[in-house]
C-alpha cells in the first residue's frame, strides 16, 4: 500500500472517530496544537457541554485519550492532560531514536513516486503553517510527517509504535521544548524527503538520527507556569 492509500485510510479513520467522538478527536488536536498544556483538568460536564455529547461519549474519548498517553484518568480526582516526567520525556526520545532511524532506512528503500509526493505536499502544508505563525498545526503537522514515513516503510507494528510516541512526543515538546529553532523545519524534512526520493537508504537513516538526537538534546525541564485560561476558552482557540 502506498503512502497516499495509508494517508487516505488514515483520513477515513480520523472522519470515522470525529463522527462517532468529537472529544477524542477534538481534545487531542488541542492537545497536540499546544492548546490544552499539561496537566490541564479535564472536566466531564464541560467537555461534554462544549461538544455537544453525553458524558458517556467523553469518558470513552478520555479512555482512548489515556491509552494513548496524552491524558490520565485517577479515580476520584478524574481526567487530566498527561504530564509526562523527566524520565518519560528522556524514555520516549530514546525509543524514537532506537526506531525511527531504522524505519527511514527501510522507508527510503520502497519509497515511489506517490509516497515522494504526498510527503512533498506535507512538507509544504508544514512550512505555511511555520510561516503563518501557526506554531500548534505546523507541530502537528511535523509529528504526523514522521508517521507518514514509518508508514511507507511498510512495517505495520513499528508503525502504530511510532505514531504512539510521537503523540507523546508532542505534549512533551509543550512540557519541556522551548528551542524553537530545533523543532522539525523544513530544511531537514526536506533533505529527508530527497534521500527517499533518490532511495538512499544509508541517507535517510543517518539524516533522521541526528535530527533525533539534536531534537532530544532541546528538552529543558524548568517548567513555567500555565495560563488562568478557562478549558472552553483553550479548546476554542
């Protein structure tokens, strides 16, 4: 399957589960836009005020929400943006560095004409949101090229891995990244987008390990304070 039939797939998947629970899909956009910071309560009767559902379609979008890592659920104190520690933050970064170098290798190695394309487009879609100032879609954008690159490697376990982390990967980068400068831009993506297009396995692989590693080498783990926002107001923005 190609890059493009992956990604149309995955559209369907995402339409599917906004249809079927606004909360799941809502508050993990919020989330990985940077609008909703870590550990941010999250309230069942707001979330379900402002979307619109019953507070048994908000306790199953939470629970997805923690299976992924982006929220916690305690008993008797209820949902909360994750905030993942030192260690976790360190643990997630390692485990991409450990994967997704190998997956670029393997990725660079099937990579077609379709696949070169739909990441090119990506890129472009990534660079906008960059140029606009939109900071919270260009950081999902850029997580969501990486997913698209362990896609093309066709490794469907290591994939839904990777997808995994780079969502945690995002709310770390709300937690402890303030380098902006060191995030996914479009010169690296691009000359990863190059190495695939020429099937430089070799390339791809090292390309992507240092950008890793430069990325993990920004986690800061002095944390400021979060804003007086109201839930409704940073899911609104």
């Amino acid at each position: 399957m190609s890059i493009s039939q992956q990604e149309a797939s995955f559209s369907r998947r995402l339409d599917a589960d906004l249809v079927q629970n606004p909360v799941y899909t809502g508050v993990e956009r919020a989330i990985l836009e940077q609008r909703l910071p870590p550990g941010t309560r999250l309230a069942e009767t707001d979330l379900a005020d402002f979307y619109g559902v019953s507070r048994t379609i908000v306790r199953t979008g939470l629970q997805a929400l923690a299976h992924s890592h982006l929220v916690t659920l305690r008993p008797n104190r209820g949902a909360s943006v994750a905030n993942p520690s030192p260690r976790e933050a360190r643990e997630v970064f390692e485990a991409r560095e450990l994967l997704e170098p190998r997956s670029a290798r393997e990725a660079a190695l099937r990579a077609g004409r379709a696949d070169v394309r739909a990441l090119r487009l990506h890129a472009q879609e990534e660079h906008e949101a960059m140029s606009s100032n939109e900071s919270g879609r260009a950081l999902r954008l850029s997580g969501r090229f990486h997913v698209m690159i362990a896609q093309i490697a066709n490794q469907r376990t290591i994939a839904e891995i990777i997808e995994n982390l780079v969502s945690r990967s995002s709310l770390i980068i709300a937690l402890y990244w303030t380098r902006s400068s060191t995030r996914c831009d479009e010169g690296c993506h691009n000359a990863l987008i190059d190495a695939m297009e020429r099937n430089d396995a070799v390339e791809a692989e090292e390309l992507m390990r240092s950008h890793l590693v430069e990325l993990h080498s920004a986690l800061r783990f002095d944390i400021g304070d979060s804003s007086n926002k109201t839930l409704k107001d940073m899911l609104s923005q």
